[in-house]
C-alpha cells in the first residue's frame, strides 16, 4: 500500500510540474511488456487524470501494462531529452523542469524554453548524447517498466527533481556547452602521448548496446566506450577528440562540443576510477 500510494504522488507531482509550464492535457497510451499498444486516449485534462491515476497505476501493475503519456498544448518549446546517462543528467539538470530514472542507469530530462528551431533541437540531443528520435511520449513517474529483460524484478520509474515553473533559454543551454555546432569534421592538432595503439572502434561498435527503440548499435555508448578506452591506454584528452572526429559518424554530424562532452565523460570516469578511495 505505501508503494502504491508514493507511486501515486510521484505519477500526480509529474503531471503538476507539466502543467506548470503550461501544458493543457496529455494524450494516454497502455502498452504491454512487448510493446503492443492497448488502449489509447486523446486530450485527458490534467486534473481528470490526476483523478483517475490510482486507478489507472494499480491495474497497470496488475495487468503488467506500461503508462504512457504525451503532453499536449504548451505554448513553450518543451524538449525531451532521453536515454540518458548519470554524466549526462548532471550536465542538463540545471536547465530542466523534470529529470527521471526510466530504468536502471537512464534517464530522462525535460527542458522547456521560449522557442527554438528543428535544427537548433537535432543539436541539444546531439550535444548531450541524448536518443536523437526521442517521440516526446514518456513512462509516468510511479508506474513499473514492463520489459521482459527486467523480468521479474520491473523498476519503476522514478521522479527525481521537478522545478515548476523552470524555462530555460537557447542562449543558456548553448553556454553550457550542450548544444553541438553545425555539421563540421573538427580539426586538432596531434600531441606527443605514451600511447603507441588507438582502440578499435569497430569492436567498441560491434560491442555497443542496441540504440533505443532500434535493431541499431548506439552510438553515443560506442562513442564513450572508445574515448574510455584510449585514455585508459594513455592517450591525452586532445588526441582522443582528434580520433573520436576522424572514427565517429555521429561527431561528424553533430561537431566539437558533442566530441568534448563525450571525452570530457570518460575522463571523469577515469579520474574517479584513479583517485584514492
């Protein structure tokens, strides 16, 4: 009963901070363990849904359904940014409304701002490592996520920081150094370094997680791993930006600040990974 209930506030605490920024309603989808749509309903106002959420999230669980919702008719850009990892979370928590753990080791962020460009979002998702075809459809605070690879032990999905009210600006998120530059092949000059042998980054491609919703590796996760990987091995941050530019297709799409976030992560592993404990 006390799962149940602090499963609720967290499900009605997230639809409050949505309507906060001034989302109108929210479209409801209940999938099942493999992802068959079960029931779907357009325009649910909030309060409406806040009602019938003890409802809704106890027959989930029964019936091992996933909730899903869509929020609908804000008059701000809101941004969801999806698949995240802890590195990445921290960096975008200071601009987002709402971050959750979606399961093990990911998570969510929601970022609203004023306005922004198709193209200027492609390069927040790219910047951040987020999955850049997230659909803006996301599992409610309090509910389980039924996957059959959790099986039985289901995580729920968990609400970790809410900021009603909280907009953020283009121009914020571009200093932050999330935002990747235009489409460009970065340039760097070579270092002396140690290291004499660079990683395969076809078996850190080959070695990769499938990317979310695809039968495709991950790229950002194969990104990560190579950068983890040659650093470990000697290579300074300069030159494994220089090879991460040359080896990753997603660096070239997305540019420089894409290709020092990932380093800049993998470094930070490292470091915790050497320092005194």
């Amino acid at each position: 009963m006390e799962k149940h209930r602090a499963g609720v506030e967290q499900a009605q605490g997230m639809l409050d901070v949505f309507t906060s920024i001034g989302v109108q309603s929210f479209d409801l989808t209940q999938t099942s363990m493999v992802g068959r749509k079960l029931s779907y309903r357009a325009g649910c106002g909030c309060e409406l849904l806040r009602r019938w959420i003890p409802n809704i999230l106890q027959s989930a669980i029964a019936l091992q359904r996933n909730v899903i919702i869509r929020p609908r008719g804000a008059t701000v850009k809101i941004i969801q940014l999806d698949d995240l990892d802890n590195v990445g979370l921290n960096h975008i928590r200071p601009c987002a409304f709402l971050t959750l753990a979606t399961s093990p080791g990911n998570h969510q962020a929601w970022v609203a701002v004023l306005e922004c460009t198709p193209d200027w979002l492609r390069r927040l998702r790219c910047g951040i490592g987020a999955d850049p075809n997230a659909s803006g459809a996301t599992r409610i605070a309090g509910s389980l996520n039924f996957k059959e690879k959790y099986a039985p032990e289901f995580p729920r999905v968990q609400l970790l920081e809410a900021h009603p009210g909280r907009i953020s600006s283009c121009a914020e998120l571009e200093r932050l150094g999330l935002v990747s530059g235009p489409a460009a092949t970065v340039q760097r000059a070579r270092q002396p370094s140690a290291a004499t042998h660079w990683p395969s980054y076809e078996r850190c491609i080959q070695s990769a997680p499938l990317a979310h919703n695809s039968d495709k590796p991950d790229i950002s996760r194969a990104d990560f791993t190579f950068c983890l990987l040659a650093l470990d091995w000697g290579w300074s941050a300069a030159e494994t930006c220089r090879r991460l530019s040359e080896q990753s297709t997603k660096a070239l799409l997305c540019g420089e600040p894409y290709v020092q976030l990932t380093v800049r992560r993998a470094a930070e592993v490292i470091a915790r990974r050497r320092s005194p404990r």
